[in-house]
C-alpha cells in the first residue's frame, strides 16, 4: 500500500487546515496509508496536535526544532523518509513547499502541496512569499482551494495542468444541529433573551475580528439585543481586548479563547459572521453552514463560490464596517430569513462540500502522479 507523508509546520493548536490532515486517514479509502509529519517550535506550550492525532487515529510524526532555519529538520525528515519509503510527500505551507522540493529530489519521490490561502504580508511573511514563488513552480501538482488561488498561479506562469481547484470539505455528520438553539444557549451560558452572534478564527489581523467588533457595537448602540461570541486565541488578543474596552462593549463581547467544542457553538449562535479580509475558503464558513447557522460573510477569495448572496447566506465586501453591521442587523431583524438561509446553507453542504468526496479527488490526483 503506498504511503504518502503530509508536512506541515505549525505553532501552537494550528489552523483550518488541520481539521482536514487529521481527518483524511478516514476518507481517503483503502489504497493509501498517510502519516502527519508537524514541524513546530521547541517548547511550544500550547502544541496538542499528538494528542489530537492520537483522539482521531492519525499517525503523526513529531519533529521540534530550534529557530526557523534548524537543519536538524532536514536531517529527521530524510531519516523519516528512508525509515518509511513514501510514495508521495504532500506539504501544506510555505516551509514545507520548500523542504518538501529539496527531499524529494533527494530521495526521487513525487512532490505535491495543498495551498490553503495566503495571509496578510509584512515581516517573515514577505520572505516565505518569496520562498513561495521559487518553490511552487518546482512541484510536480498542486491543490488550491479556490479559483483565486488558482488565477494567482496561473499569473506566476505555473502551467494549468499542474493546477487543481479542490475545495474544503468537512465531515457534515461532525457538524450537524442536535440541540434546539435556546438548549444550546442554557448549556454554554449565552443569555437566551439575546441574539448570538459567533465568529471562529486565529485571532491575527486578516480575520478582521476589529471591524466585527465595531460592527457590533454599532448595534448595540442601536438597541438591538445582541452579544458577540469569538473562538479563538492569537496575537490580536491584546489589541481586540483594548478595543473591547475603548468600546465599553465588554458586557456583550467575549473573546472565548481556543476551544474544544467548537461543533457545540455554532448550534448557539443565531448567525455567523466571517469578517475575513484575506482567506482561502474558510472550513469555519462550511461548519456554520452545517450546523444550519445562518451566514455573513466578506466577499474574498473562494467564499464566493460557496456564498451566493441571499440564497444561502449574505455577501458583504471586506474591510467594510457600514455594510457588515447593516447585513447583520437584517438578518437579526428577520427569523424567517435566517431560518430559510440556515435550511439552504446545510443543502449547500451536502450537495458540494462532503469529506469524502474531497479525499476521492485527491487519491484520484495521488494515483495520477504515481502512474506518471
């Protein structure tokens, strides 16, 4: 059975991504083996991707290292690599892109990435944007999760056929309603007498947590019965918290940290807001859906493609607060169209976005670059 060996670096509980490697093992059919190699700082207090793997069945390779430019990384993963002889190395960043290259022209083994969007530039991002424009024109595929992803290579000059628009997937027996929405409300401590509105995100500057807080604050001000719930942790936290308080909105905003109940929030929240101004096609947006939680979102990258405005969900455009609290007031305004958006979103769900439909087109690609 061959092995494919997936490399991703990561920093404390990860990202959306992670929702997907931990999960594939159970999609992909039995033709293929996968093991999870993760790269992440020495020290790391908040890494917990072992015990997850372990909770999922995953196999997952551990591998700390000192500083971003360790060569001992290197060195674990060719040891890996001769331990196990994969049969494809898939990488899942800006990092591993590159010392995925560098194995496998070592090793001769078939190299492809999954490109999961782009944040926000500055600092070492430009300089892994950088290694990113050498290293991805020298894989042999590679996964995108969009179109505008895809229209970015395309603009590099990376061939077409080196190119596949898979999108996110989630496992929609996972992220289903169970609960009616005011039971969920009284077992997580919302207040049943208020509107919910929930986010879920790293908390750095392209989720755009500051203008959903200054949107929200405007209804407030306005006298509607609302409070805003964001899951997540990240190093926004100390400026969100301080806009909380310029604000005065502390009452009604709730910054909740990292949570391991995720699926459990969304059937509390009466709608989602995706305050994004930079993303590839968020898996939060598919969860919400899901769970029949009625969606805003920013109109950027792959959201589009699964938002279509006031059919299953309302489009507003990014880094525009006037449009963001106007769209969540209407929703908040009117059950019937959050009940009707909530039934179309979970349909979408079903029909276009199901795991294993994702993990049967990335075995087909895994079997097309093995008989090549």
């Amino acid at each position: 059975m061959p092995n494919v060996l997936h490399l991703r670096t990561v920093t404390g509980r990860g990202g959306g991504p992670e929702k997907t490697l931990l999960n594939s093992h159970r999609f992909i059919g039995d033709g293929y083996a996968l093991q999870l190699a993760y790269i992440r700082p020495v020290g790391d207090r908040d890494y917990d991707l072992p015990e997850r793997a372990a909770k999922a069945g995953a196999e997952l390779i551990d591998i700390p290292e000192r500083g971003g430019a360790d060569p001992r990384t290197l060195l674990r993963l060719a040891a890996q690599i001769r331990r196990t002889r994969p049969a494809l190395l898939h990488a899942h960043d800006y990092k591993t892109n590159l010392l995925s290259i560098l194995l496998g022209r070592w090793f001769r083994i078939p190299v492809l990435t999954t490109l999961h969007g782009y944040a926000l530039g500055g600092g070492r991002l430009d300089w892994y944007f950088r290694v990113d424009r050498w290293s991805l024109p020298r894989m042999d595929h590679i996964v995108v999760v969009s179109d505008d992803l895809a229209s970015t290579l395309f603009g590099w000059g990376i061939e077409r056929a080196k190119v596949s628009v898979v999108e996110n997937a989630i496992d929609g027996e996972q992220f289903a309603r169970r609960w009616p929405m005011d039971d969920a409300k009284a077992r997580l401590g919302f207040r049943p007498d208020r509107l919910l509105i929930g986010a879920v995100g790293r908390l750095s500057p392209e989720k755009g947590f500051d203008r959903l807080i200054c949107a929200v604050d405007r209804l407030v001000r306005g006298g509607c019965p609302v409070d805003l719930a964001i899951v997540g942790e990240g190093g926004e936290r100390p400026r969100l918290e301080s806009l909380i308080a310029e604000l005065g909105v502390g009452e009604r905003v709730r910054l909740l940290g990292h949570r391991t109940d995720a699926a459990d929030l969304f059937q509390a929240m009466d709608v989602f807001a995706l305050s994004s101004v930079c993303e590839g096609l968020p898996n939060v947006v598919l969860e919400a859906l899901a769970t029949e939680v009625p969606v805003v979102a920013t109109r950027i990258a792959g959201v589009p493609s699964v938002i279509q405005h006031e059919q299953n969900g309302l489009l507003v455009e990014p880094d525009n607060v006037d449009q963001l609290a106007a769209a969540l007031q209407t929703l908040l305004a009117d059950r019937t169209l959050r009940c009707r958006l909530a039934k179309a979103g979970r349909k979408t769900v079903e029909e276009r976005f199901s795991f294993a439909a994702r993990m049967g087109r990335i075995r087909d690609l895994y079997d097309k670059l093995l008989a090549r």
